[in-house]
C-alpha cells in the first residue's frame, strides 16, 4: 500500500513540476526504511521521502549546483501517513498540499549563494506552516486558516491557536478515540521538531498546557516523542499564566510569550546536551 500512496504523491507534484520544467530522476533511498523521489530544476531541486518507521512524508528542497543538489536540504512539509489506516484519500490530500507547496512563486527559484547557518536548535516551520499540517486532522481548520490570513496583515499565532486550534484538541480528547489521539500526538512531535521558536511555545504552552485531565494527558503521551514530553513538562510551570496574542503590527511574533518561556527553551536546549 505504502508504494501506491506514494506514488500517488508523486504523481501530483510530478505534473505540477514537469509544466515548470522539472525533470523526475530515477533515485532510490540510502536504506530499506526510505522511499525516494528526485526532481531537479536549473536553480533548484525537490525531494520527497517516506520513512517508513517514522511513517512521516516529508518533501523538501535545496539549491542545484554543477555537480547536482548541495544537498543542504530544508523541509518543506511533513505528514503522517499510516498504511495500516491510511488509505488513498489521504495520499491524494497529501499529493495536492505538496504540489501546492511548488506551484507557488516563492519556491520556483532559489538564489546561488551562501546560506547563513543557522543555530542548531533552530527549525523550519513557521506558525502557519504548523496550522497547516494540522489540516489533516481537522478539516475545517483550512478555511479557517484562509480567513485568518485574509482578514490580518499579519497572521495572529497565539489567538488563533486558542481559538481555533486549542478548541478542536480538547473536543478530539473527549472523544477518546485512540487512533486520533495517537495521529495527534505525532504530528505535535514532528511539528515541534521542525517548527521554529515561535511554533514551539504554540505546542507546548498554549496547546498542550490547556489538557489538564489526567487521563487525557496520558493517553496522548502514548506516542509523543521523547523531546515534546521534556519540552512539555518544562512548560508545565507556565499553565494558568496568561499569554498576550500578537499585535498586528510587524514585530517578532510571540515577543511576550517567548519572554516567558526563554527560561523554559533554556531548559530544554539543556537536557539535549
């Protein structure tokens, strides 16, 4: 099933890219657990992977040189994809949020030039990007999303997180569904995995924070990754405190928030030294 849902993928980001002038590669993974695809651009290549033990789906990018990609790869998206409760419906939803991924203007071209390193600790995915991926558990959160942007100058993580996001979560626990809480507890791991500093503190302190059964804290620990549950405990010390939406000015998101939980970032840069 995995191979058919991942060509399903592939199919519909090949058609988007081939029209750009794409060409898909014959590659295959480094090992067993992997599944890849390659297409390459005059300025820029794509990738997409499935880690089969992982069962993420991962698409990214890096720049093309002479030799062929620099291989300095930046994920692009990552979703969960189960071949034992996956079907093809899902791949299709995959498929077309990758192919959207490339068809917009701001991936269809990368500089050549030298990349500014980044800090370690540092991820990808911005609020957005985690609102996004957490499509394929909530639907309804797409529109949301849309009206979101259309209506802000800029996109307002903390109150929308609250108010969209943090509502559907508690009624998913309520239903104790285990099939749902576990695709929940994996995609806050891999999104706190690649999300940037202002993704993070969404997860830990606004989302995570407002689970206070204990039963329901149990059971979407079942399949959190080692690093959320750290991060998560950590920002425990920060439940009931209030946390200030972003101003719709330009400004760093979360600068409040992220005030009050530096110490709690600090703390788990820490415990993964």
């Amino acid at each position: 099933m995995i191979e058919k849902a991942f060509e399903i993928v592939n199919k519909k980001v090949e058609n988007e890219l081939t029209a750009q002038g794409f060409v898909r590669k014959n590659v295959s993974g480094t090992d067993s657990n992997e599944l890849v695809s390659l297409y390459t651009g005059e300025s820029i290549a794509y990738s997409i992977i499935y880690y089969k033990d992982k069962k993420h789906m991962v698409m990214r990018s890096c720049a093309m040189t002479e030799d062929g990609p620099d291989n300095e790869w930046k994920t692009m998206g990552t979703w969960m994809f189960d071949p034992a409760s996956d079907k093809e419906r899902e791949a299709e939803s995959i498929g077309n949020d990758f192919a959207e991924n490339v068809s917009a203007p701001k991936f269809t071209q990368v500089p050549k030039q030298k990349k500014k390193k980044k800090n370690s600790e540092d991820g990808n995915g911005d609020p957005v990007f985690f609102s996004k991926r957490l499509v394929a558990i909530f639907s309804e959160l797409k529109e949301e999303i849309k009206n979101e942007e259309d209506s802000y100058e800029q996109f307002r993580a903390v109150t929308f997180t609250k108010n969209c996001i943090v509502p559907k979560v508690t009624a998913l626990l309520q239903r104790n569904n285990k099939k749902e809480v576990d695709k929940l507890a994996e995609i806050l791991s891999a999104q706190y995995s690649y999300g940037d500093i202002d993704t993070r503190p969404l997860i830990t302190i606004v989302i995570l924070n407002s689970i206070t059964d204990p039963d329901q804290k149990e059971a979407i620990s079942r399949e959190m990754s080692e690093d959320l549950l750290k991060a998560w405990k950590a920002a425990e010390k920060y439940r009931g405190k209030k946390v200030k939406p972003a101003k719709k000015q330009k400004q760093t998101l979360m600068q409040k928030l992220m005030a009050q939980s530096i110490e709690n970032q600090k703390a788990y840069s820490e415990s993964r030294l």
